[in-house]
C-alpha cells in the first residue's frame, strides 16, 4: 500500500491588497490579497523550499524519485526539477522528471509517483508543485492569481494518509491557454469555461471516484476541490452535496489567490494538518481533465511532527506598498537602469557543491567549516583535511550587515550581511524578505535558495538569508 508519507507548503512573505490593483485600472474589485513572490524568487526557489520543509527530518537517502509540476518554469528546454533536486541535496541517482503544460500537473505527477513506487522502482518521491501565473494586467486573473507551492512525499512506509482509490480523465478544452512565448495567461469567455470545463469535470470525477468505492459525500470529513475563485467553489460544493461549512477544505482564494499547479496540493496540505487518524479526504483537481483520490488519515500523522505548512506560512506576511512595487518585481516595467552579471555555465557547472548544494568544508584537524569550500583551513591552516557538511538547514544568527542604497535592486536598499552558524563556520549573503527599519545585529535568521540574476539566457542561483518568518 501507498500513500502521503510526509508534506510540506511555502507562501511567499509579501502580499498584494486586491483594493490595490482595482484603484489602478478600476472594473469589478476582487476582495481580499494575494500571495507575490518577491523579485528573487520564481518556480524552482518556492519548489526548493516546499520541498526542504517537507523533507525535514527525512533522510534524503530515502528519496529515489523528484517530480516538479508547474505552469510557469524558467526554463523551456532544460529540466528544472534536477535544479530542484540539486538544491535539496538529493542524491545523484534520484530519478527526476519535469510534468508541465496543466493546471493539472500536480496530480499527474502524484499518480506517475504512484505507478512509480507499486511497480518497485522507488521507495519514496517527492512531488513538488509549484507556479507563478501572471494575469493580464487589468483583468480579474491578474487579481486572482497568486503564488505557492507544496511538497507530498509519497511510499510505503510510514504512511499518514493511505491512497485507497484514484479516477482520471482527460478533456481537450481551450479554457486557460499560454502560447510559448506569452507573458500572460489566456483565457476564453467565463461561462463556457465554469460550465463545460471547471464545473463538468469535477463533478464526473468525483461522482465517478464515489461510485466506484461505493461512497457518499456523508463518508468524507475533508473534501479538497480545486477553487476556480472563491464563489465556483462554493457552488461545486453544494452540487456535489457536501457542506461548505464543515467538510469543504477552506480554497484560501481571498488570502492566497489561485496558485496554478500547485494549489489544489496546498490545500491538501492545509488539509493534512488539521485532520486525524480515521478520517477520510476526497481530493478532487482541475485542468484539461479531472484527477480525485480517495485518502484515509492513518496513525502516523501524530508523529510526523510540525511541519512547515499552510499554517506556518500563512498568517506570516509583509504588505507590499504599492500596485507599481508588484510589477517591478514580475519584470512588467524596469524602472531603473539595471547592469547584467557576466553568466558561466561552465563555472556554475564547476561550484555547485557550495553554489547550489550549499556545502562547507568541515577541517578535520580543528572542527571549523569553511565556506566556500578550500584546500587550507583559514583557522588551523591544515591541508585537504575536510569533509563536506551541508549548511542549508543550519541556524545562523545575524553577525553585522550593511545596506546599500546605491547598487540596482529591484528592493532597495541591498541588505548584506555576515552570519554565523550556532554550529560553527561563517557564510557571506545578501538579506531577503526583510523590512529595512528591524535589522538589529545578533537576530535570527536562515537560508533561502533564490534567484540572482540572468544573463545570456542563464538563470544564476545561490543562498541568501531571511530573518524568521511570524505572524
């Protein structure tokens, strides 16, 4: 038997007060925020860090399989999901696969994980969705859309919640379409897309998944239903005779916004963390067809301990000032004379021990890490006495910073900063998700993988630190 082993979500910090964008081009407000990534975050760094929280605790040995779903990868012709797979410090042999081009994606991949474990080939696999869809400025999807991701790590053992049933279907609908090269999401008239394709295809993959098990909405404490907006969802609620105050999982429209491949996923984790041991989910999802799963909570939910989910992230927030400040940070206007870094896909290619798998260099000799790794210890002066030690998950504490008003940043001003490890060892990073005026030396803070910078068509990474993240 298979099923949910552990889960993990990540919300960007920043949100967007909808009021914002309607006092801009006016029309019909959507009420609420939505969830906007910052400017050195895209796909594959919300990716890393849903996976990291799912995987915490995990031996990452265990992981023989990375699945990446997303609408809106940063690359077209390079798979993104060992880029994933590098940044968790999987190792090499871990089967990686990009699943793309739906809304569906997520659920896809889960049932390739699936097939994946029954048929012996992996023990355990990550699936991890992700997306940041750009609406079309003015239109309610540019309100609507929001940015996430969630982690499911699926096998055998140690199950939280088993898959005792599964039912997909395709549709080749034109309802939400990105031709190659498009910014923004295409979409056909309103009611031919809820009626034909949101409404009709979940509710024959949801009366068909109940039949074939011999289940009524009644047998079911969760139901997870991909959200077109906040009133669809209602209504497809009430239409598939479950109530919309106790069994239907809350769709996080007005606090999040649609995040694309990856919502119905962070509902099933907003889910997970709130359910126990007996109790049944229907999970239900969307996209040029249907997918549904049937889930029964088992006992082991109770040791999985916190996770760093919804509920984590999710009260955990900073304001974005202005409508203009969301579309610097999607590129939509530049604003700013802005200096290309020299790129190198040989010297990236090279560094990615330390660039991407974040590893020092413990000295032998005297116990200090160095980072970046290097043949003498800066402390004992020893020779090519180390071994690697992975810094990503370690806790750090801000040493000194500076800020700097002058260089080009999309967030002004650049934060940078030494910060030393409890465990030892110094490391040297930028300062994101940040309010300038509450900087103090000696805070808490932690790494984050993020985007840097591109040139030549080459999206660089690296670590930078964050302070924690409350409510």
């Amino acid at each position: 038997m298979a099923g949910i082993v552990s889960y993990g979500a990540y919300i960007p910090v920043y949100r967007l007060d909808r009021a914002l964008i309607w006092q801009t081009w006016g029309g019909m407000p959507v009420s609420g925020e939505k969830a906007v990534a910052n400017f050195d975050e895209d796909t594959v760094t919300m990716a890393v860090e849903a996976g990291n929280n799912c995987l915490h605790g995990i031996d990452r040995e265990d992981v023989d399989g990375l699945f990446l779903a997303s609408t809106t990868t940063p690359y077209k012709e390079k798979q993104c999901a060992s880029l994933v797979a590098e940044a968790l410090d999987l190792k090499r042999s871990t089967m990686t696969a990009d699943f793309t081009n739906s809304l569906r994606a997520g659920t896809i991949a889960i049932r390739a994980a699936l097939d994946a474990i029954a048929a012996g080939t992996a023990r355990k696999v990550l699936v991890v969705a992700a997306d940041c869809r750009l609406g079309h400025p003015s239109t309610e999807y540019e309100q609507g859309f929001g940015d996430g991701s969630a982690a499911i790590l699926l096998g055998n053992s140690n199950i939280i919640a088993s898959v005792d049933g599964s039912h997909t279907h395709y549709d080749d609908i034109l309802d939400f379409w990105r031709l190659d090269g498009d910014t923004f999401v295409r979409s056909w008239e309103d009611r031919f897309i809820i009626n034909h394709g949101y409404m009709e295809n979940i509710q024959e993959a949801v009366n068909d998944i109940m039949e074939k098990h011999g289940l009524t909405p009644s047998d079911f404490s969760r139901a997870v239903l991909y959200a077109h907006d906040g009133r669809r969802h209602l209504q497809l609620a009430r239409r598939l005779n479950f109530d919309a105050t106790t069994q239907l999982q809350d769709n996080m429209f007005s606090t999040i916004g649609n995040t694309g491949a990856a919502y119905t996923l962070m509902m099933l984790v907003a889910a997970l963390e709130e359910t126990k041991a007996g109790e049944k989910i229907l999970v239900a999802n969307y996209g040029d067809g249907a997918d549904a799963f049937i889930l029964t909570v088992t006992e082991e939910i109770a040791k999985l301990g916190d996770r760093r989910g919804i509920k984590y992230h999710l009260p955990s927030k900073l304001p974005l000032p202005n409508y203009d400040k969301y579309l610097r940070y999607r590129g939509l206007i530049q604003g700013f004379a802005f200096f290309e870094n020299q790129s190198s896909a040989t010297i990236s290619w090279r560094d990615r021990r330390w660039n991407i798998n974040c590893r020092g260099g413990k000295c032998l000799v005297c116990g200090n890490i160095n980072f970046p790794p290097q043949r003498i210890c800066m402390y004992c002066q020893s020779k090519d006495q180390f071994e690697e030690v992975r810094l990503a998950d370690r806790k750090a504490k801000l040493f000194t910073y500076s800020k700097d008003f002058l260089g080009p940043s999309l967030d002004s001003p650049i934060i940078l900063c030494i910060l030393d490890f409890e465990e030892g060892g110094r490391f040297y990073a930028q300062l994101t998700d940040r309010d300038p005026d509450n900087i103090e030396d000696g805070m808490p803070v932690e790494l984050t993988f993020r985007w840097m910078h591109s040139e030549r068509g080459i999206r660089n990474y690296y670590w930078k630190c964050r302070p924690l993240r409350v409510a």
